[in-house]
C-alpha cells in the first residue's frame, strides 16, 4: 500500500530539525527574510543534489512542477530563482557547515565499529587536497595560474565509514599542508598524508598532541640512522630504522626520532619510504595504514561523479562554500540512512533510487530495499563497486 507522504519528506526525518534551528540562529540567518527560510534555501540545495540538477533555473522549475507537494515536503516560502540566488550570496555559508558537524557526528558514531581493512583500536583519518577547475572570469577571487581558476577541497576523512570530518574550501594557489593548521588534533590518532604535507613544524605539532602521523617521505630526504630493526623481506618490507634529521633548519622544526619504513611494491615496482613518530605498530602495519590513504581519492571520486560540486549555482565564494557544505550533508545523510536502515547497498545506488523516486509516494525502506534495478542509470555491476564506500 503506497505511503501518503513522499520520499523527500521521510528523508527530513533523518535531519535533526532543532539542531538546523540553532545553527540558523547562530548566525542570524532568518535575519530580515521575506518569504523564503534557511530551511528553504537547504531544501532546494538538497533537491538539487540528490537529482543533479543543474542550474538555478532548473531547481526552480523542477519544483515548481512539484507544487502541490511542496508543503508537505517542508517547503515554506515561494519556491523563485532570484530569491534562492540572493541566500546564496548573503546568507552565512556556516550555518551549513555547522550543520553539516551535526550529521558527521551521528554518521561517526553509526560507523565507529566499521572495517576500513586495517586492525587498529585508534581512529584513523586521511587528508589529501582536490581541485576543481573554474573559469577566471566568473571567480576572480579563486586564482589558480595566470588564466585559469580553481578552487581546492582540503579534506580530511575518517576512515571508519570513510566520513569526511572537515572540508576546507580554498583558492588554487594555496599548499595542501593548510588543513593541517585547521584540524583539532586528537591524542591517540593516526594521520594519513601524502608527501606533499611533509611539513616538518606541523608534523611536530601532532607529536606535541600525542597524536600519530603516517606520511611519505620525500626523495630528497637527509637524515641518520640510529637504530635498525630486523624486518620479513617476504613481505616487501626493505627496513625499519629509527632515524634523526640531519638538515639543520629541519632539525631545528622536528627535534624528535623518526620512524624511517622503506617498502618494495612489487606490483608497481617501485620503493615507497614511509615515516612516521608510532614506534609500536609492526612495520607492516604502517604500510597497510598508507594504502588505505587511497579511500580519500575514491571519496574525491565519488562526490564528483554522483554530487554538484564540479559546477556551482553562484560565483561568489559564499554560495561556493554553501554548495560544497551542502553537497557534504547529502553525501553523510545518505550515508546515514544507509545505516540506519541497515539497506544493503552501495551509496551509489542509494542515491541513485532517490535521484528518480524523490517525489514518490512510497516507504523509504521499501524503496531502497525492493525492485531497485528499475531506477538504475545504466552502471553495471562491476562500475557500482568502484563506489562502494
């Protein structure tokens, strides 16, 4: 028996409505309005996330075909272009992200006992920057080279669940070791990084927070070595070293022994050198920790590819920052309605079902678990898994 309300409307459910309230209040964000909410402005951003809409004229077109529905998918104000354009330019883009905290907060504890491939008590993290590709003209503000523009996504993902827990939005030129400065460290963590946050006075404020880091070395690192430890080679492992800087400026920045773990990757054939300030974890482990650092590039794959983050509704850094916080909470409260439900499916597919049945009347459950193959796109088997995250 059909259900009378709508599937966008049993999605709000799963959106703590007081805790959206405070984060409004916060900011002063129905300060003034006419007509048209921050839960309006949320509404019609989250329309446009879940089915891929792709303009402001598109959203408003959409919805309004929807009229009738509207109310009762909790839509308040007149549903216009120039109104939703106008929030997104003015209207404080933290209320989002604020919010947004709210639903990571729930997904980490749903996920906190998920399986990333790894045994390990602590919480993990990945961080790694991705870029976006704008035109100069349209965002001055986000200059990249001498023509073109872009803006950065600085990211760091807890890998249980694969839940990003902070997103820094920046213009191109910035490094990717800014998030660093941006993170509330937690004793006992591990942090996974590439060598291009090789920064060695952040990486001694994580030793300074009892904190863990995991990061590639660079080529031309120089150091000495003060202790070795003997290591399986079946394994790929080459050594295991307990090492000191040997650079004078770099010295000075990280005062402490390093942990110096050199690994042969027999199917790239090439040699990975690892450090690290855990002189506890077997040398494997450390490795292992690193491979898992590739779940962030299938995180930065998967928004791309299913959420608007690629093209924005707005030019000004405001409604840049809104979208891309927007798009974060989609991407968590779909993550946490997989679990709460307990679906068994990929995120993809989950989104997929809602990108074409939001306006249906039918039980949430019901839709996500029976006769989904009907409102695929035409992925197969094979591709749905690259994004199973």
């Amino acid at each position: 028996m059909p259900s009378e309300r709508t599937v966008f409307s049993q999605l709000l459910d799963f959106l703590p409505r007081h805790e959206f309230n405070k984060c409004v209040r916060r900011y002063q964000g129905n300060y003034r309005t006419r007509g048209f909410s921050c839960l309006d402005q949320f509404l019609c951003l989250a329309f446009a996330q879940l089915t891929g809409r792709e303009s402001l004229r598109d959203i408003e077109t959409c919805l309004r075909a929807m009229q009738p529905k509207l109310y009762h998918c909790g839509f308040r104000g007149h549903i216009a272009r120039s109104p939703l354009a106008d929030a997104n330019e003015t209207r404080d883009w933290r209320i989002y992200a604020d919010f947004a905290q709210v639903l990571i907060r729930r997904a980490r504890k749903l996920y906190a006992a998920e399986d990333f491939g790894v045994e390990l008590a602590q919480t993990a993290y990945a961080l790694d920057t991705t870029t976006i590709e704008l035109c100069l003209a349209l965002f001055p503000w986000a200059r990249h080279q001498r023509r073109q523009g872009a803006i950065r996504l600085h990211t760091q993902l807890d890998l249980h669940g694969n839940i990003p827990c902070l997103v820094h939005v920046t213009d191109g030129k910035a490094y990717d070791t800014v998030i660093l400065d941006q993170l509330l460290l937690e004793p006992g963590s591990f942090y996974i990084m590439d060598r291009a946050f090789v920064d060695f006075a952040r990486l001694a404020d994580i030793t300074a927070n009892l904190a863990y880091f995991v990061v590639r070395a660079r080529k031309n690192l120089v150091f000495r070595r003060r202790t070795h430890r003997l290591v399986d080679r079946s394994t790929g492992l080459r050594s295991d070293q307990t090492i000191m800087l040997a650079i004078g400026h770099s010295r000075r920045l990280y005062p402490h022994p390093l942990r110096y773990v050199s690994y042969r990757d027999s199917e790239r054939d090439r040699r990975l050198v690892f450090l690290s300030n855990n002189f506890q974890l077997p040398a494997l482990l450390i490795t292992q920790l690193y491979k898992c650092r590739w779940q962030i590039e299938l995180f930065f794959k998967w928004v791309k590819q299913h959420l608007r983050i690629k093209a924005f509704y707005g030019t000004s850094p405001n409604a840049v920052k809104t979208q891309v916080w927007t798009a974060i909470s989609i991407y968590v409260l779909v993550a946490l309605i997989r679990k709460e439900l307990r679906i068994d499916r990929n995120l993809s597919e989950i989104l997929q079902i809602l990108s074409t049945a939001i306006f249906e009347q039918a039980p949430l459950h019901q839709l996500l678990t029976e006769n989904a193959a009907q409102y695929g796109n035409g992925y197969s088997p094979n591709q749905l898994k690259l994004f199973d995250l």
